[in-house]
C-alpha cells in the first residue's frame, strides 16, 4: 500500500518536473497573441479551415495570412473577438460568400449520355464530364452534398443555387467541384479579379471595358431585386447613374441576340436600377475591407481617380483626393453637358463613393504648382495615382488660332459652361470634329443661343468616332453638318474678332492606317463660312508639363506625346510608387474605360502595397471593344436559333424641336419605365460562353 | 530470427490491433475520411507506440515487478505514456519543426489512446523480451496504419456513391469496417 502510494506521488513528481524543464529548455517563442487568438477559436481541431489545428490557424491568422474570420466552427462572433485581439474594429471582417460561377445547367448541351456515379468528381473521371462545355458545370450537386451548413441546392435549371444567408463561407462546395465552378471569395478578391480566358463570361462581359457581370444583374432585374443589380454593378463601376447615360454600350455590340433582332438594351437598364435604388432611397450596404494602413494620394478627382478612390477604400486603404477645380467629377463634371448628365445625378454617384468614408477630398489645388511628389511623400503618402486628365486641347493647325477672338477650345468652351459661367456665343457657330466632345459643343451652343451652328469634319458623316445617337440627336436639334471639309484660316475684322471661316473641300482617297479613307483637298474649292465663334474639338492632351522640370521627383516620369507612360496591366509608371490611369495615360476614351483603368490601377496599387505580384495573370483576358477583337474562342457566333422576334424598347426623349429640348439644360434621354425594363431585362438570353436561353 | 518475423506478421495481419483486437477505434473512424489524415495519423501511431513501448517494459521490469506493484499496471502506465507524449511534443516543436508540422495535430489525439495502451499492455502479457517487444511495438501500429490507410482509400470512394440517407457516413463505414473485419479473419489460418 504504501509503495504504490510512493509510486504514484514519485511517477506524479518526476513526470511533472521532467515537463516543467522540457517546458523551459525546449521553449519556442511564440507571439504571444497567438495564444489569445487560439482561446477565440472553436478548439476542435476540425482543420475546417485548412491548417492543421487551432494553434497553427491561430499563427496564420497573428501572421497575416489567414483572415479574422477563418474558423468557421467560431462563425461572426468569433471573427469579432478576434478582430479585437488583433487591434481590427470588430464587424470589419469581410464575409467569405460561395458563388456559382456556371449558368449552363440543364440548357447545355452534352457530347455523350452518362450513365454513371450521379456525382460531379466521377462524372469529370470521364472525358472531364458529358457537358459540351469545358467549363459548364456538371449538375450532380457535389458541391450540395460537400456543403454542411444547408446553404446550396440544385436549382429548377440544373446549376447549383448559393443561399447567401446560411452560406458561411468555408470553402467546401469549391474543394468539392471538379470544374472550378463554385468560387468562395471576400468582397476584395471579387474587385481584384479581372477577366481571364478561363471564366465563364457572356459576350457582353467580354466586351465591357469595367467588366460588369452584365447578365447577373439583368437576371437581379428579371427578378425585381433592383437593389443586389446595382450592388453588382457597383462591384466593377461606381458610376452607374452617370454611365446608364452617356455610356456608348460597347457591350450592347457584342450582345448576342443582336444575331436574330436587336441587342438588348443593357445601358437603359443599368440605368434604370440605378435610379431606381436611388429614387426608392433604397438602403445598399457596400461591403468596406479592414484598414490596412495605407494612404494612397489620388491627383485629380476625374472618373478614373475616383474609381480607383472606390475601390482601394474598398480594399481598405486610406485614400485623399487633391483637385485643382472647385468641384469633383473632372471631365464629366466639366465636359458633359447638363442635357446629357445632370449635375445632381453625377453627384449622386459621387457621394455614394465619398460615403464610404476614409475618403478626404481637397479641392482647389494644382500638381506641380502647390504641390508636387516629394510633398505627398513627405506627407506620408504610400503610393501616388495620377488621374490629371487631358485638360489640353490639340492644335488644328490653322494660323493664329490662339490670336483670333472668338475662337475657343472645346475643354474651355465645356469647363466655362460646367462652372456656370459660359462662353460668349455669337448667332453662328461653328465647331471643327467628330467627336463625343464636338457634339457636346455643338449641341451646347444651340442650348446658349446660337442660330446657326455648324459641324465641320475633314471626312464623311458616318466616319465620325462620335455616338450614332449623339450624331441623331445633332440632327434632331437642327444642327447643320459640313463633312469633307479642312478650315484653312479665319478672316476677321480690322479688332481681331472672328468674321468668318474658310475652308477647302476634300474628297476621300486611299485607306489609311486606321482604315478609314483619308481625306485629300479639293484645289479651288475654297469657301468663307461667316461665324462669329469656332470651337476647337480635334482631341485633347495632357499637361505634364512637371515632368519636364529638371531635378523634381516628378522629372523622372516618362512622357509620350503629353501623356504618362505606364504597364497597362498593372498602371505603374516609372517611378515604382506613382501609377497612373484614365485619360492621362494614353489617348482620351470613354467614361467606362477611364472607369475600368480605374480599378485596374486600384488593383495594381493594392498588390504593390501589399507586397505580393502585381502581373496579371497570362490568362489575362485581352478584348479591343472598339474593333470587337479578341473575344474568347468560340463564344462569338455567327447565327443563333430558337429566338422569337421581340424589338428592343425604344429610348424615351424629350420631343425634337420643344422649347425645352433645344432652350433648357433638361436632361434629353429618360430613364424607361418599370414595365418596359422587365420587358427588356426578359429580353436578355442569361448567355454563358457557348449556351443560353432561346426563346421557348 | 523465424520467430521474430512470425511475431511481425502476426501482428499485422493475423492479430491486426484495429480489424481484429478492435482496439483504437476512434482514430479509426475519425481521421479515415481523407487519405492525408490517415497517412499522417498512421505515421504518429507508430512513431508514439515505438517510444511508449520501450519505456513502458522497461518501467515494468524496472519499478512495477521488483516492487511487486503489477496490480498497478494500468494506471501507472496511463501517467508514463501521457507524460512522455507531452514531452515528446515540447521536444519535438523545438527540435524538429518540420516533423511537429506533419504529425503535429495527431500526438495529443493519440495520448494514451486504446490502441497504445493495448500492445503496452501486451507486450507485457506475453512476457516478450526486449527484442520480441521492440518488435511488437512496431508491427501492431504498422498494422493500424496498414489498416487506416486501406479503410480511407475505401472511404473517399463511398463518398462518391449512392449511399442510402440513414447508412451514410458513420453509419456505412462501421458497415464497411466489419466487411474488412470478416476479410482480415482470413489470415487466422496463416500461423
């Protein structure tokens, strides 16, 4: 008896003390937060969430590499505590969702009939699947059985349904696919992603210069849910009041009904949502990822800047706005006329964006003049985006155009009349281009009075760059076209004030580079226009003058022709911490590109700033929306079947030749109606790569 | 020699810890359903029951038989293998990171478990030498392991097929597990 007793305390003893020095010799230094964080934790050492047990999720989640929200078994509150333990606010935790990334379902064709396994991974043992699509999915529902938390089904069109509320985000159903078609991600992987070869991506969504999952919100539409189709699209553009209306719709090019009648009138329904949300006072909770620590100085507050601004808030860096004219909005503030894009609705986009917070705005400052890189890095900036825009106009090339009075560049002529003090027009104006922003003159100077106003453009009406439907409403309001035509020199009175133009017909030649036949001068057709006012919209430059000042951080900028050169993937330009996007960086384009760069520059900044590689993938999805060139393989088609014929809805407008119409700023294109939006949004196929839905 | 490889054969396959002695069933059943988790337990098993092994005979031919505690066996074997499995992890996650990364979850999961305490147990009930020990320390676990890894390989293809509601998961490994059971009898004839 008392041996044992001996034993047992001895054996109790020694094994104690024998770990109580293991303990200390053997000590490996841990932070020692790691310990906090693993008490927040489930403590089932489920691997859930991809490590080896609690302790070695706990380290990844103190290193960095793991989120707050990494243990699923421990769900929000769990998040939250250890959010507090790692210094984060809690909630700011982005929430992981699954989505189903494959609309094939039941519609897609099969090369063969399987008879096997009714599970996906089986199914893919065989030729990689029945489905004709190598990336469609499969249909068995792997993923629904995978799930634990009840959150996917099978839906009535064969393709799983993610049910967001009870998804948590574990990554289960992605493991679980063979085909890579359910995708858990955050918020800030969605806007760091930008098209590969390798989605699954409708025509359209090809075409889009921002990339928006244009058939995901039309089905939102479909289905009345206004408010998740404006989030979606607010997930690739923060200007969805402002480009619903002056947006060319590159995407509507590309739209794959247009085979069998008309394309489906995508732009009038993003429009339409927007406002809708807007209208409705609709409450949308845009998702904001956890502070970072970076500040990240945007110059100019353009379209460009201000989507970038969007989306590193998102991705939770600090952001501040310097720019150097009183109100935000650059050049569709300032450059878009009130008919087409009402100041309030573009502030509405504006303000949406501020309102994130972490977002300072300082106007009424100019680079290069009150400040300049050195001062930004001085002021604890990280990274330096340059948005400044082409604010200069090009030269036309006629003597003493910068003498004449009454001759004025289109940027002053459309800056003057944003800031609310326009241009003084005389009764007949003429505009020299062919351009967005020639028609915008053109149809400003109607609206400031001016009787006869004329067009001049050195090649044929149907060659101009401009909308077809800026040219129409041109038409429409009485503007005269004098195509083929180069003005020579201006003849004016004995003051200088301009009295007239004269020109020189041309006739069309051989093609040119751009393909296009490039005008030739008819000798002896000189003729005088009498004008009072000539405004010059050839295109536009950029200042940059800064980068030219010899011993300036700013001096080690490369130029090309005014604009910043930078990597178009990632928009770094010379100098590692500055980038650069919008109109800046290379020839003016559209409010959707400079939107697209946008966040393209956001991205890059966000993988410079973090650290981790900034090249995009080679899988990198490379389409020319303006010669629809570069589509992936096989998703374009020359015929399609099965479709009823069911025009598109018509633009509603203001009534050609009404007082208001040509008298008043009132905005000239409406938003459609309801019914008309469901009966478009009806109108779409919900295409894939190679499936849709005809019409039954 | 003859006898020593009997001895391993034996405890593989003909007196398998798990199919056969049905001990360690909850390693068994837990850590089967993916291939990685069965490797990396099956290594753990035979790494802890090597070590428990040796110092567990030797506390018995040292402490317990001299001292004529032998009706002790059990709880004092329970406090040795807990201890030492304790300090095999502190010494392993200085000295041996990598190897702690590997086997790293599966130490505490198998401190003292059922399996270990058997063939402990065992070897002492079959009065085997050091070497016979040594010996059976290393082929039951190799059995597990052999076991584990078979009955993983067989339960990531269940996963993919049509399994009725109520059999599914527990319910048809256990089923599964008493097939390879009836298969594993077969190797009684062998010696």
């Amino acid at each position: 008896m008392i041996e044992a007793l001996l034993l047992m305390m001895g054996l109790g003893a020694v094994s104690g003390l024998l770990l109580g020095i293991a303990s200390k010799v053997f000590y490996v230094w841990e932070d020692p937060r790691i310990a906090l964080v693993t008490d927040c934790l489930a403590g089932a050492n489920c691997g859930g969430c991809g490590y080896t047990g609690c302790g070695a999720c706990a380290g990844a989640i103190v290193s960095g590499k793991a989120d707050v929200g990494a243990c699923i078994v421990a769900g929000a509150d769990g998040a939250a505590k250890v959010a507090a333990v790692l210094g984060m606010e809690a909630g700011a935790a982005e929430t992981l969702t699954s989505e189903n990334t494959c609309t094939g379902g039941f519609r897609a064709p099969e090369k063969f009939s399987y008879m096997g396994v009714n599970d996906c991974r089986a199914a893919y043992l065989l030729y990689a699947g029945a489905k004709d699509c190598d990336v469609g999915c499969l249909g068995f529902g792997s993923c629904v059985k995978a799930c634990l938390f009840d959150a996917l089904k099978i839906g009535p069109d064969g393709y799983p349904v993610v049910d967001v509320e009870k998804c948590v985000g574990c990554g289960a159903c992605e493991k679980a696919c063979p085909k890579g078609i359910m995708q858990v991600r955050k918020p800030s992987d969605r806007i760091l992603h930008m098209n590969l070869v390798t989605d699954r991506l409708a025509p359209c969504r090809q075409t889009c210069p921002a990339e928006i999952n244009i058939p995901k919100y039309i089905n939102h539409i479909k289905n009345k849910e206004y408010d998740k189709a404006y989030l979606t699209i607010m997930e690739r553009n923060p200007f969805p009041l402002s480009c619903g209306r002056v947006c060319p719709h590159p995407c509507e090019d590309a739209c794959r009904r247009a085979l069998a009648d008309d394309p489906v009138s995508i732009n009038q329904l993003k429009r339409f949502c927007s406002d809708w949300v807007f209208d409705e006072g609709a409450q949308v909770k845009i998702p904001v990822a956890p502070d970072t620590g970076y500040k990240v100085a945007i110059v100019g507050g353009g379209p460009s800047g201000l989507t970038a601004a969007f989306y590193l808030r998102r991705l939770g860096h600090k952001v501040k706005i310097f720019e150097w004219l009183p109100k935000l909005g650059g050049m569709i503030y300032y450059g878009i006329p009130q008919y087409r894009l009402p100041k309030e609705n573009l502030y509405q986009d504006i303000d949406r964006i501020l309102g994130l917070g972490g977002i300072e705005v300082k106007t009424g400052v100019k680079f290069g003049v009150d400040f300049n890189l050195e001062s930004l890095v001085g002021g604890g900036f990280d990274a330096v985006l340059m948005t400044i825009g082409a604010m200069n106009h090009a030269s036309a090339r006629i003597p003493d155009e910068d003498k004449v009075k009454g001759v004025v560049p289109a940027t002053v002529f459309l800056r003057k009349q944003g800031l609310g003090d326009p241009y003084p027009i005389g009764k007949n104006v003429a505009v020299i281009g062919g351009g967005n922003v020639a028609m915008d003159c053109l149809r400003s100077s109607i609206r400031l009075g001016a009787e006869n106003v004329y067009c001049l453009y050195r090649r044929e009406v149907k060659d101009m760059p401009a909308n077809k439907v800026e040219v129409e409403a041109c038409h429409h309001e009485g503007i005269q076209f004098i195509p083929l035509c180069t003005p020579k020199k201006f003849v004016s009175d004995d003051e200088g004030n301009l009295t007239g133009i004269e020109y020189i017909k041309n006739e069309l030649g051989e093609p040119d580079a751009s393909g296009r036949r490039s005008p030739v001068a008819i000798e002896g057709s000189e003729t005088v226009l009498p004008i009072d006012n000539f405004v010059l919209a050839i295109g536009q430059t950029t200042n940059s003058a800064f980068a030219d000042e010899e011993g300036t951080a700013s001096s080690r900028l490369d130029t090309n022709r005014g604009s910043i050169v930078n990597d178009t993937d990632t928009h770094q330009t010379t100098i590692p911490y500055v980038f650069t996007s919008g109109d800046c960086a290379g020839p003016p384009g559209l409010l959707v590109a400079a939107v697209g760069a946008g966040r393209r520059a956001a991205r890059g900044i966000h993988k410079y700033l973090m650290g981790e590689d900034m090249a995009l993938p080679p899988t990198r999805l490379r389409v020319d929306s303006r010669r629809m060139k570069g589509h992936i393989p096989g998703t374009i088609f020359e015929s399609i079947e099965g479709v009823q014929q069911k025009g598109r809805i018509a633009q509603p407008e203001l009534e050609p030749g009404s007082y208001e119409r040509n008298h008043t700023y009132a905005e000239v294109d409406l938003t459609v109606t309801e019914e008309e939006a469901l009966k478009e949004a009806n109108r779409c196929m919900q295409c894939c790569l190679t499936c849709y839905n005809p019409d039954i | 020699m003859g006898d020593y490889i009997l001895l391993a054969v034996g405890a593989i396959l003909v007196n398998n810890i798990l199919l056969i002695q049905y001990l360690g069933n909850c390693p068994f059943l837990g850590t089967s359903k993916s291939m990685d988790n069965a490797t990396g337990m099956a290594m753990a098993v035979v790494f802890v029951l090597a070590l428990a092994g040796i110092v567990t005979w030797i506390f018995e031919a040292v402490f317990l038989k001299p001292l004529g505690l032998e009706y002790m066996r059990t709880i004092v074997f329970i406090v040795v293998i807990a201890a030492l499995v304790q300090f095999v992890e502190i010494f392993m996650k200085k000295s041996m990171p990598a190897l702690y990364a590997g086997l790293g979850i599966f130490l505490p999961l198998i401190t003292t478990n059922c399996a270990v305490m058997g063939v402990c147990l065992i070897n002492i009930k079959e009065e085997y030498n050091f070497m016979e020990m040594l010996i059976s320390s290393i082929a039951y676990p190799a059995g597990f392991g052999l076991a584990l890894i078979l009955f993983a390989g067989l339960r990531e293809r269940i996963i993919i097929g049509r399994v009725p509601g109520p059999l599914q998961d527990v319910s048809i490994a256990l089923v599964t597990a008493g097939f390879m059971s009836l298969s594993f009898l077969g190797f009684k004839g062998m010696i």
